[in-house]
C-alpha cells in the first residue's frame, strides 16, 4: 500500500494500520453476527444453546416465548452460523455451533452480565 496522508498531522502514524484494516466486507460480516445478538430473545435462545441441547417446544417454554416466534430466532441464529440443528426422528435439537465466534460471544455475553456458566459454578 503506498504512504497515505491523512488531513490532518497529529504526530502519529496512524495511517499505518490502514494496510492491516480487514475489508469493508469482513467488517459487515462482524456486524451481522452483532445484529444477530441484537435482539434479547435471540441473545438468550444463543445463551442457553450454549449450554444444552433443546428441542424448539422446550426452548419455548424455557424462555417463555411461542414456538412459532422461537422457531423464527432459530432459523435466523443457524442462518448466522451460531447454532446448528439435528434431526432425530420427528425431532429437531439445536445446540450453539461449535465455533470459534460462538465461543466467543458466549464468552463475551457472560462478561457482559458478570455470569458464571453453570458448567464452570
């Protein structure tokens, strides 16, 4: 990348990290995963996902939401690749996805509101 200047000169060479600055494409792929998390039903149905394997009617009842709306958090969360879904008979479990950026916003919701994982207590 050739030497940018920047309008104005602070005494820093800021410019410098431009050539390390992923692509405007990875930066909306960082956003996508955050919109997924955007919304506190969706944020909680991933929260719990983390933690076990439901069925929609269970995951339902846990966060007290009907099926069809949880059904629609789901579609959108495997769509994301933050969770993934497997058949067995008639039934269908989601589990979060095994992934680096699951593990990651996990981790980061917990930070977020000072929880300890069940598993870890």
């Amino acid at each position: 990348m050739s030497e940018m200047k920047l309008p104005h000169d602070h005494g820093r060479d800021s410019a410098q990290y431009l050539e390390h600055m992923p692509t405007r494409e990875g930066f909306a792929a960082v956003a996508e995963v955050y919109k997924l998390l955007g919304d506190v039903s969706r944020c909680r149905i991933f929260w719990l996902l983390c933690h076990c394997e439901e069925c929609v009617l269970n995951i339902a009842a846990m966060v007290e939401m009907s099926s069809p709306a949880v059904s629609h958090h789901l579609k959108l969360l495997r769509a994301g690749g933050l969770i993934v879904s497997r058949r067995e008979g008639k039934e269908v479990y989601y589990r979060a996805a095994d992934t680096e950026a699951a593990a990651l916003l996990h981790h980061m919701i917990e930070q977020v509101v000072h929880l300890t994982c069940p598993d870890e207590a």
